[in-house]
C-alpha cells in the first residue's frame, strides 16, 4: 500500500530510542524528510546512520532538553530552519515514575510540564503552520489515564487525551487531525531496566491475551498510517497498542 508520505516532513521528539525511534525510521523510509530530537546527541546519530542505511534520507538532528521552558519554541523553529514546513508532529518524548504523599511539588510539576505542558506547547505553536498549509497531523504517544500507583504521568496522559480531542475539533476543518496511541508493554531501555526476564514472562503469560510484550516497531505502523493522507477521517482518537492488556471496552 502506498501511504502517500513521499516528501512530507515531520517532526519526532523522544526519537533517541524506543517508540520515537522506531516512528522516525518508519516514517523516514516511507520518504518522510526527519528532524528528530532527544537529549543524547550520539543515539540520534546512530539512527540517523541505521535510516541511511536502510534507504532513508538523513535526518536532521536537534538536541533538546524537553524541560527547558523554551524547549518548545526553540523545536519549532529549529524544524522550520531544517525543513520548510511541519507536516505531521509526533509527541514521544515523555516520562512516568512512582510519586509518594510526601513528593515535592517540583516532582509533581516535572511529570506535568513533560508528559502535557511541553506537549500541548509545542502542539499549539506547530498547528499554526499547519492550518496556513491547510494540512497536518499531530500524534501523541501518551499512555493509560487509569493510574496503577500515585504519580504524576497518568493524570497528565488524561489531560493529554482531552487536550488533543478538543484541538481535533478546531482544527479538522483545515485538513489536520490530532490523534493519541496509548502503548501498553512495549520493549524499551526503560522496560528492560526495570522489569526483570521473568517478571515479563509472568506477565505476558497471565494478562496480556496475545501473550508477549510488543515491540516499538508494532507500534510505529499505526503511527506512521495515521500520518498519512490515508488517515484522513481518523481523528480525536485515543488507539491503545497493549496486545489486548487493558481490559476496558472504550
């Protein structure tokens, strides 16, 4: 199927490994022109080589500290300088850990400002070019709103989730859409980190229905179709990609 991405341009945050890695070479070997940032200038490089050569066009790099207060503006203009144009914006870059009665205010407005404030910025400064194109996408890799354990990520993938469905419906007139993936276990440097073999075994056995963890590559060819002029109907969304982990219907 030809997903009619062939020089369209995007802009990948979180692109230094996992699931924005995976977006950005997927989209980039559909003939997607890339600018990818993280904050590890060397894993950016070492994609840009494996995209190279696999076919792909290299990317642009940009080094960005998400927190920084002007993260989002600086990313704006730098993928303007490098491309021309934004057509499609992939928010990957985010973050979760357990927070305790007694956390700081800071540890809560560190989670918040990631996972939504810098999200919903740079989102809002990007549409504008969109909207003067009369064309765009805007995919969030957000999460589950339903939290586990106290912390400060799942009450911002929730704030996420309402924020990209009212944009969606200011902004579907102009040819953008504005949809949210919600990865269940995916394989990740964060995963492997945390949870050992066997504490991944027994998970994938007694409540993941297609019986393993995914991997980031599963999850990128729903992102880069919704990138695509094909996806054109399909917004306000929130698509989870756990193998059938959570167990609500909507």
């Amino acid at each position: 199927m030809d997903l009619q991405l062939k020089g369209k341009t995007a802009l990948v945050t979180g692109a230094s490994m996992g699931i924005g890695r995976a977006i950005a070479k997927s989209l980039a070997l559909e003939g997607v022109r890339v600018c990818i940032t993280a904050r590890r200038g060397e894993m950016l490089e070492a994609l840009s080589k494996e995209i190279v050569a696999a076919g792909g066009e290299a990317p642009h790099i940009v080094l960005q500290d998400m927190m920084a207060e002007d993260a989002a503006k600086r990313l704006n203009d730098a993928a303007y300088t490098a491309l021309g144009r934004i057509d499609i914006l992939v928010n990957s870059a985010g973050g979760s850990r357990s927070l305790k009665l007694d956390s700081a205010e800071e540890e809560w407005m560190e989670q918040m400002t990631l996972n939504f404030t810098r999200v919903r910025q740079l989102a809002l400064l990007v549409v504008q070019g969109m909207i003067r194109n009369n064309w765009g996408r805007i995919i969030n890799i957000s999460g589950k709103s339903e939290p586990s354990n106290l912390s400060g990520a799942p009450p911002a993938k929730a704030g996420l989730h309402l924020f990209a469905k009212a944009l969606s419906r200011d902004v579907g007139k102009h040819g953008i859409t504005v949809n949210s993936i919600a990865p269940g276990k995916i394989m990740s440097e964060q995963i492997r980190r945390k949870y050992s073999p066997e504490l991944r075994a027994n998970q994938s056995a007694k409540e993941i229905p297609v019986g393993r963890y995914g991997e980031p590559e599963e999850l990128a060819v729903l992102a880069t179709f919704l990138a695509s002029p094909l996806a054109c109907y399909i917004t306000g969304t929130v698509i989870p990609v756990d193998g059938g982990l959570r167990k609500y219907a909507y």
